[in-house]
C-alpha cells in the first residue's frame, strides 16, 4: 500500500487528492460533507483509506473547490458536482485497474450525490444525509416523540407528575413541540429522493440513530426504505471505534459487490 498526494484540475481551479494504492479492481471515492478536509474529523478518513487499501481496495480522497488545500470558491453542496466527476475522473487516471467505483459520501457529501443522481457511480454509501433547507424549520425527531411517549407510558414518570417532581411547564412544552404531526418532506429531501431513485446501482444509507442530521433526515425520509440500516450511535461522522468498525465493513461489502 502506498499513498500519494495530487493535484487536477476542475474548471479553472486546482483540487487537491490523496490516493491510497491497493491493486483492486473496485475503489472507493470518499466524498467529505460541509467544509471538512479530505483527511476527515481527527483524520478519520486518511486511517479509513489506509485501512481499506490494506484491505486490497484504492481509495481517493479529495478537497472540493474552496476547501481544504483546493482553491476556488466552496459553494455549497449544490454546486459539487463537477468536483465529484472531475475527482472521480482523477482516480481512474491515476489506478487505471479500477473498473467499478463506489462513492461513500458523509452529510452533505451524501446530499451532493443523491441530488446528482449518483454522479456516475457503480454504488452508493450513504451516511447521515443533510436534508434541512437552510429557512426549513426543524423537523421533530423521530426520537423525541418516542422518549415523550414512553414517559407517558411509565407509572413512574407519572408518580414523578403526581408528588411535584416534574418540572410541568417543561414537561407540557416538550409534548406540545413531541405531538406535532410528522412534518412533510423538504424540498430538499424530494430532491435527493428522487435523484436517487434514477441510480440504478447498489445503494446503503447508513443511519446514526441518536445522531440528530440523521435523525431529521429519518423524519423527512419515506419510511420502510429497505435501503436504510441504523446503528445505534450519536456519531455523526463515525468517530467511535464502534461506528469504524460498522462503516468500514459496509463499505468493505460494498466493494465486494
């Protein structure tokens, strides 16, 4: 295994790569969400590519535009899609044996490639997908209805109501804000929706369940998408030794096939 730092162009601007070499046919492309540098939260994602190359599999690592060691202007999301392509495209050049590419993207690297349809990719990991419209108000999650309704349902927590230990005004506007009806998907989340649904490759959307992005994208989500697998963890980016250990065997399948 062995890493090598790169530069290509995109447009008129120089992004910034990092291959990790395994002689695999399939590779992953790892794209970061936000304005998180290649190497990820306390370089997780470098300890992640050296751990899949050990494993036998290439992986790419990249700054988009306004990010990181990559100049230009970060615009968002929205606007990631010829930094993925031309990072996708980079890889290939640079481990021409990769003929199958698998994109993981975190956040709003999720968002990026579900809006673009997968963005030309053999297989998608998905992993707490970004879906809140910058003026969209919260929706309730789905975690917070449910530890409201087991209160209600403990003799206990209504023994605290009776004797004066629960704070009631408290407890009244929690149930108020908890009871409110699932809010509607949105825009944003129809959007990724239906660009996913025109990938016709392998896909897994990795959920942290106690992690609140995720947790309002399960709110906005259709429910019974076989596609979701939750772990219980409230690490958005996979920090733990547990949640590594969970995304990098999930992403070892998805190179697999």
């Amino acid at each position: 295994m062995s890493r090598r730092h790169i530069v290509f162009p995109c447009g008129e601007d120089w992004l910034a790569g990092t291959i990790d070499m395994a002689p695999g046919s399939s590779g992953l492309l790892i794209v970061s969400g936000g304005g998180e540098v290649r190497s990820g939260p306390a370089g997780h994602y470098a300890a992640l590519a050296g751990r899949l190359a050990a494993a036998g599999y290439p992986v790419f690592r990249f700054d988009r535009r306004g990010v990181g060691d990559s100049v230009g202007t970060n615009g968002g999301f929205r606007s990631a899609g010829p930094d993925i392509a031309t990072a996708a495209a980079a890889f290939r050049a640079e481990a021409p044996s990769v003929k199958r590419l698998i994109a993981w993207g975190n956040c709003d690297g999720a968002s990026a490639l579900m809006l673009d349809s997968g963005a030309g990719m053999d297989g998608l990991v998905l992993s707490n997908p970004w879906v809140l419209e910058d003026d969209a108000e919260l929706p309730v999650p789905r975690a917070v209805r449910q530890r409201y309704g087991a209160k209600l349902r403990n003799p206990q927590e209504i023994l605290r109501l009776l004797t004066g230990k629960v704070n009631v005004a408290g407890l009244a506007k929690g149930l108020v804000h908890a009871m409110r009806p699932r809010p509607a998907p949105t825009s944003l989340a129809g959007e990724m929706a239906a660009g996913l649904a025109r990938f016709h490759g392998a896909k897994r959307i990795l959920i942290a369940t106690r992690d609140r992005t995720a947790q309002h994208f399960t709110a906005s989500w259709p429910p019974g998408d076989a596609c979701v697998i939750h772990f219980d963890s409230a690490s958005h980016g996979w920090i733990e030794p547990p949640d590594r250990d969970f995304l990098f065997q999930h992403l070892l399948e998805a190179l697999k096939g």
